[in-house]
C-alpha cells in the first residue's frame, strides 16, 4: 500500500494530487526549483525537496534529481502530473529502478505512445516527411513528437515558413519537454478536438469514461472544454470510445490516458493517445463522479477497476485562466496575484495562493474553473457567471475570453470547432469597460487616505474646483471629477449611493450599481475591471527611436539571427530576436525593410518588459 507520494511537477497539477493524497491519508513531497522555493506546491505539501544545479526552467526535466529526492524523502511512489517528464519513459523505468511505485503506465506503453509518431505508426498511420512536403500539402502543422499544451507546435501555410517553423518548433519542445523531435502532418481546418478518458487497470480491464470536447484552442492550446462531446453522434461517439479501448489494449496500457480525435462531419481522425492526465479531466471527474488521482492511485496498488464505468450525470465545463494579456499580442504577464476567488458552487484547481508571484520560468496558466450543472446551457451559464463575478486582483488575465466564449452563440449551439478564435477573436477581445469604474475607482481612493479624501479634509466652506482622477483603462486615459461637500461626494450625472475604500454604489439613468474595489499601489480593480492610476502631472514620456522594437513580456533572448550585425538589411517581417518566457517562444520581426540600427541584445541576456531588443530603420 502506498503511504508517501512525491508529485514530479509544479503548480496546479502538482496541488491537486496532493489533495487527493491528503483525503486518502498518504503523506505528500513536493520538488521545487530554485525559483518556486515559495510556490504553493512547495508550501502545502508536508515535504519539499530543493532541486538543485539546473535553470529553473530545466529543473523539472532532471530525472535524476527527482528520482534521488524521493528516496530521500522515504517516498514510496511517485505521480509524474502533466508536462514535464509525465510522458518519459526512461523516466518511468528510474523510479522503478529504484525501487519505487511508478503512478503511470508501463515504461513500453509510453515508448509506444508518447511519441506521436510511433503511436500514428502503431494506430496505421504515417507522419509526413518534413523534406518532401510540397505546396499541394499545405496547410500542414508542425507538432512536437514527445509533449502537448501547444508547445513546439506551428500551423505552416507557405512552404517558404517550413524551415523557420520546424527550427521553432524544435526549440520550443526541447526546452517544454527534454525532446526536440517533432513532426509534420496535414492541418485538418475547422474540425472538432474530440477526446475521450480512459482508465485501465492491470487485470485487463478498460473504461472509456466518455468523451470531452476541447475545440475551442488558441494557438493550439485549449481554453475551454467540456464534457461530454455535444453534438456528437450516437453512432461517432462509440466509435471513437471503442477506438480508445482499442488504442489502450493494443499497448497493455495501466492507469489514466486520453486519446485524441480531430473530428470532421462523421469521420475521427486520430491524433494521438496522451499516457498522463490531461489538464482537463476535472470535467470527466465531475460527470462521471469519480476521482481519476485516487483511481491512478488505486490501480498502481494493483486494485482492479469494479463493474461497469460510472453513468455519466450531467454536463460539465472547465476554463483555463491565463495570466496574458490580449491587448499586447497575448504575452504572458508576471506580477503578484494578490487576490483570487470565486463564488461558491465552482471548482477551482490553482497553484497559486494570494501574495504569490507569477514568475517568468513556467506556463501562464493561474487556475482552471470549472461548472458541473444537469444541462450543458446550465453549466456555461453557470461559469460565466462565476468567471465574471470572481476577484482576479494581479496580472492582466484572459478573464473577459472566457465569459463572452461561453456567452457566444456558435459556442451555445454547439456548432464551435478548431477555427473558432480564428473567426471571432477580435470581436470577443474589444475592450468592453465600464464607464463607471473610473468614477468608483476616484471614490473610493477619496476614503483611503492616498488622495484629498475627508480624512484630510476635502470639504471647504467656499466653492473650490472639483477633485480629479486620472487612471488608463483598456489602452485609454480617462479623467473624473468629484466633489466634497456638507453631505458628502458628489459628481455630475450620477447619485453618490454610497462609497467607503471596498464598496462603492451609484446610481444613474434609473440603475444602481455596485462595486466592489481594491487597490494595490497603482493598480485598481474595480469588479471586473482593471485600472491603473495616473499621477496628477505626468512626467514626460520616454522617448524612443522609430523603429525601436521592445520586449513585450520578461524572458530569455534564445537566439538572435545568425549573421545579423549593426549595420545589416533586413526585409519586413524578417526573424531578428527570438525571445522565449514561460517555455512559449515569441519571435521578434522586422517591422519594415531597413537598416538594423542598432542590436544591443545579446543570447541568453534576461530582458523585462520595455527592454530594447532592437532599431530597425526604414529605407
């Protein structure tokens, strides 16, 4: 029986199996970089190992650091999470050598379907050959051999970005993954992400626990999924459950996986099988009233799955709330979340507590929320508005993606595939802000004492100008005016309810409004929205040279191109920087054709937002 689980891996996933253990009384070890020496995994577990001697974006892919911290802890066993080394099975055969319980597949199951090439090989299908891809095979998709989440992976729609994608997307999944290889296929467009769950034990049983949905993919990473499928046939849906029991037995496979279809019209095309847990089985777990951690668990100590699968009950839908910002090409954002909640009758997996950082090192995604309800329009309307009223108090995040997504039409009908942000990105991301908020932000700064406010005495015997604000909200400046008075603040237009330094009410055309505010430094919420306070006289902008490309996130320069020097010619949309954060690779283009003015970067130099990565002069 197991009695100590190490979890080798970070954040949320790492938290949540630590739940699990904790409901079934198992003792729990966390490994941590250097850099989340004060993560909430590290914190909440009752040991934590210092991974030492590597970069905090490599620690985690070191097998042999974490195979000996847990014989040092006196674990038992270890649960690989997602990511990372879940997929490794060399990995896999370590903790076993060392004679630990392995919480996953076997080692051979993983070599044969981890690689998504040997698993198309075994399923019958072949990649195609990166050298003979030609014109009439586009659009093709550049996807990593060894890993998921969207990294090392790139949709290629002229042959001449072959050569730029492939370099990319090998980068990106060594430095995700431990492994470079990646491969090239057709690009199915507008078809459905179509999955299902299955859970299979060592005495040659398999359980195709339903399928999930996860169409709805930015960049190739999920935003939102659900379960069941809608919309699926009868007839597709046990297809593509008998294909997964049959993907699952064709390797002997143990444990929790998920395979994957693209679906277009009636016909599943297979992807791939992912031999972990996937970040979305919260939605199975919740249909399907089971807990996959404590059953990963259960099978590793040689139980055998009991009867039939679960019925499943009900519709539920999962969020991935992302620490980026939309109005800045959706670079990751870092800063201290200084507060996050959601209302009761949500699921929220985090691995993040108020106060942390969010750090450069690692993936952008803060929590994942999630609505189980009897009806799917039940369950997107509960978690939209659960998202909307949540406290979200740090880094801009993809908060308002999420609630109009699941508010859209083509998303209620279930009619949604793989290109729906394709369609409708720009519409769901306009900045939408309350014309209050400024208005509520100024009043409750007056009862703070940061600003003339009654404490310091605002109201005067005579007329006096009134108060001013400043503050920039979605990308523009806006100024409000208040008054002190004998009874109290007003401001024109609107009746002054009520206002204290949390909660300010007005009224206006008829309606009353609450909000609720909370300020850290120049930083307001104000409900939903975000506001950063201006000084009363602003100093004068920084100038820049024209042409002056900045660093739109904090990250590593991984590569600056090769033979370009001050002084160089470059063509419009010409690769110059390639900067890499959060293990997503961003690359820094020419903006026009010029003259590379000046290059002041360097590889492996760290850079925050602003940095000047490079001039380029137009010619």
């Amino acid at each position: 029986m197991i009695t100590s689980v190490l979890v080798a891996n970070r954040g949320e996933i790492a938290c949540r199996v630590f739940r699990t253990c904790r409901e079934l009384g198992i003792r729990t070890v966390a490994v941590h970089s250097d850099a989340d020496e004060g993560a909430l995994h590290a914190r909440v577990a009752d040991t934590a190992v210092r991974l030492p001697g590597a970069a905090p974006a490599d620690t985690y892919l070191r097998a042999d650091l974490i195979v000996k911290a847990a014989v040092t802890a006196g674990a038992d066993a270890v649960h690989p999470g997602y990511g990372f080394l879940s997929e490794n099975a060399a990995f896999a055969r370590a903790v076993r050598d060392a004679g630990l319980v392995w919480i996953g597949p076997p080692p051979e199951a993983i070599e044969a379907m981890a690689s998504k090439t040997r698993a198309k090989a075994l399923m019958g299908l072949a990649p195609l050959r990166a050298d003979e891809v030609s014109d009439a095979d586009l659009p093709v998709l550049v996807k990593a051999a060894a890993g998921g989440g969207g990294r090392g992976m790139r949709v290629v729609r002229r042959l001449a970005d072959l050569g730029v994608a492939l370099e990319a997307a090998r980068a990106e999944a060594a430095s995700a993954f431990g492994d470079g290889e990646v491969f090239v296929e057709p690009y199915v467009e507008n078809g459905r992400h179509v999955e299902v769950q299955v859970l299979a034990d060592t005495h040659g049983t398999v359980w195709a626990l339903g399928t999930r949905d996860c169409s709805l993919q930015r960049r190739h990473q999920k935003v939102i999924e659900e379960a069941p499928a809608p919309a699926l046939s009868e007839k597709l849906a046990e297809e593509v459950n008998a294909l997964a029991v049959r993907a699952a037995r064709a390797v002997d496979y143990v444990g929790a996986g998920t395979v994957e279809f693209l679906v277009a019209g009636e016909t599943a095309h297979f992807l791939e099988m992912n031999t972990r847990l996937q970040v979305e089985h919260p939605v199975t777990e919740a249909v399907f009233g089971v807990d996959l951690v404590a059953e990963q668990i259960r099978v590793a100590e040689g139980h055998a799955l009991v009867g039939r699968p679960p019925r499943a009950r009900g519709h539920a839908i999962e969020a991935r709330l992302y620490a980026e910002d939309p109005a800045n090409g959706w670079t990751p954002q870092t800063g201290t979340l200084h507060h996050l909640a959601v209302p009761d009758g949500v699921r929220l997996d985090t691995g993040y507590d108020d106060g942390d950082e969010i750090g450069v090192h690692y993936d952008p995604l803060l929590a994942k929320v999630v609505a189980h309800a009897p009806t799917r329009a039940e369950a997107a309307r509960a978690l939209a508005g659960a998202l909307e009223r949540a406290a979200i108090h740090g880094p801009v995040t993809n908060r308002d993606l999420l609630v109009r997504s699941l508010r859209h039409e083509e998303f209620a009908s279930a009619r949604m595939d793989t290109g729906f942000y394709d369609r409708h990105l720009p519409a769901l991301t306009t900045p939408a802000p309350d014309p209050y908020a400024p208005l509520a932000a100024a009043l409750a700064d007056a009862h703070t004492g940061t600003g003339p406010g009654p404490r310091l005495g605002g109201w005067r015997n005579l007329p006096s100008a009134p108060q001013t604000k400043r503050y920039a909200m979605a990308g523009e400046e806006h100024e409000v005016h208040y008054r002190h008075t004998r009874t109290g603040l007003t401001a024109e237009g609107v009746q002054i309810v009520h206002a204290d330094a949390r909660l300010v009410v007005l009224e206006a055309d008829g309606l009353r409004r609450r909000y609720q505010v909370a300020r850290y430094g120049d930083q307001v919420h104000v409900n939903a929205t975000t506001l950063t306070a201006l000084p009363r006289f602003p100093a004068p902008e920084t100038q820049r040279a024209p042409g002056s490309l900045l660093a739109p996130m904090p990250g590593t320069v991984v590569k600056v191109a090769d033979g370009l020097v001050t002084g160089s010619s470059v063509q419009a949309g010409e690769p110059i920087v390639w900067l890499e954060a959060m293990k997503m690779q961003h690359v820094i283009s020419a903006p026009v054709t010029g003259t590379l003015s000046s290059l002041p970067v360097a590889e492996g130099q760290q850079v925050q937002v602003g940095t000047l990565l490079a001039v380029v002069q137009a010619t």
